[in-house]
C-alpha cells in the first residue's frame, strides 16, 4: 500500500503555512501556537504516515518516502504553503519535500538527520510502552519542565499504539538512525538549549547556510514550552504587504 498523509485545516487567515509533526505525534501537538499563528496566518497540519489519522502503511520508513506521501497530499489540496515548520522528523520531512514541491520559506525546529544524533533509547521506548504511567514518564523526558506534560496526553497517545501502529512506528524508528537529509540552506533552525531526545551539537547543523536560534529552558519541544518566541520566529518570515 502506498503510504499516504493526512491534511488538516487549523483555522486562521493569510499565507499558508503548513506544520509537519514528530516522530510519534500528530497534528495536535501545535495546539499551543494556534491562536498567536492563526491570527496572520491560514494553519495546515499534516499527520504523517503511520501517525494520527494517517494510515499505517510507511514503506520504509524513510523522511523521503513520508515527504513524497505529504507532496501528494498537498497536490490533493492545491496547497503550495508560504511557510513550511517541521519538527524533529518532520524537519527531515520537510527538507525532502522542499525537493519535492515549493514550500516557501522553512522553520525546522530541532530537525533530524545530517550529524545530529537521535536518542535511539527514548524511541524503543516509546514504541514499545504498553502502561500509561511509564509512557507519561517517557513524554516528560521531552521537556525541561515535567508539569507540561498532562497524563491525559500519555492515555491519548497510549490509546493510539495499536499494534500495527507500533510496528509502522518500529520501522520508522529504524529509518531515522543515520537518516540522511538535503542541506540546511535557507532555512531558520530553533533548537532547545536543554534537548535530550535530539541534543543541538556543533555538528548538528554544520552543513547549510541557515539561521539558528537557541531557545533557553526548553526541551525538545520548544515550540510548545516557548510558544510565544516559536510564533514570533515564524511571523517574521512572512512577507511584508
């Protein structure tokens, strides 16, 4: 089966901007910038093959294989976005897709692949968690502060770890460990100082002409433990009118 992704519309007004998720998440994950980002900006957040209500088919697992499944997504919809914001896996996602299709400006916040280096630990574990309160402990490691992460947020994503989404979510986990992707080129790179899951390293984004941000007291998630300064980063990169 040809892997496929999902599209959804969160609302908002002006230039299109498209979010691409991490590795275990969905389009949900951007509910904390919703409402800064909407009120300048149309919101597209795509769950990605194997993940949220994407089918489960993943191929091999691959970001170039998940990037040409949202191309063809994107084509579905007519949706050439002014902006582009990929998270971890999602940043490699939307570095294959920007061969793929015009994506406009690109926001990759922690983005996986080139020389960063994943916790392959947090990943075994999170797909093979099968108790609410050991995955909560595995979510929290996320973030720098624990109290972010709700246990409700561990039961919705419990509630999701079928087991032919584990396995889809085994062979992506495979893909990501060396994950090669295109250079940084052009693009604006936020990273938590204090990232366990994806640490920011001097080799990290080596490669590329980019724009790199460190944000202070965040965790692998700085998008939503610093919402605020994440949304002002993305606005400045629409185009003045």
């Amino acid at each position: 089966m040809t892997p496929t992704a999902r599209l959804a519309e969160l609302g908002g007004s002006g230039p299109d901007t498209l979010l691409i998720h991490g590795f275990g998440s969905d389009r949900l994950c951007w509910t904390a910038n919703v409402p800064g980002l909407s009120e300048k900006t149309s919101l597209w957040a795509v769950d990605l093959p194997g993940h949220g209500k994407a089918q489960n088919a993943v191929g091999d697992g691959s970001a170039a294989t998940m990037a040409a499944a949202v191309a063809r997504t994107l084509d579905t919809h007519g949706l050439t976005p002014t902006i582009t914001i990929g998270h971890s896996l999602g940043g490699a996602v939307a570095l294959h897709l920007a061969r793929l299709r015009p994506v406009g400006r690109m926001v990759l916040i922690a983005p996986l692949g080139g020389e960063s280096t994943i916790n392959t630990t947090f990943l075994d574990a999170f797909t093979t968690a099968t108790d609410a309160g050991k995955l909560h402990r595995i979510l929290q490691s996320l973030v720098v502060n624990p109290q972010l992460i709700q246990p409700q947020m561990a039961e919705y994503v419990l509630e999701g770890l079928t087991k032919s989404r584990r396995r889809s979510l085994a062979t992506i986990a495979a893909a990501m460990d060396g994950m090669k992707v295109p250079p940084l080129d052009g693009a604006r790179i936020l990273w938590g100082a204090k990232d366990r899951i994806n640490p920011l390293s001097k080799t990290s984004v080596r490669t590329g002409n980019h724009d790199l941000h460190i944000i202070p007291e965040t965790g692998h998630m700085p998008f939503m433990e610093a919402a605020t300064t994440t949304n002002r980063l993305v606005l400045e990169l629409l185009p003045a009118n």
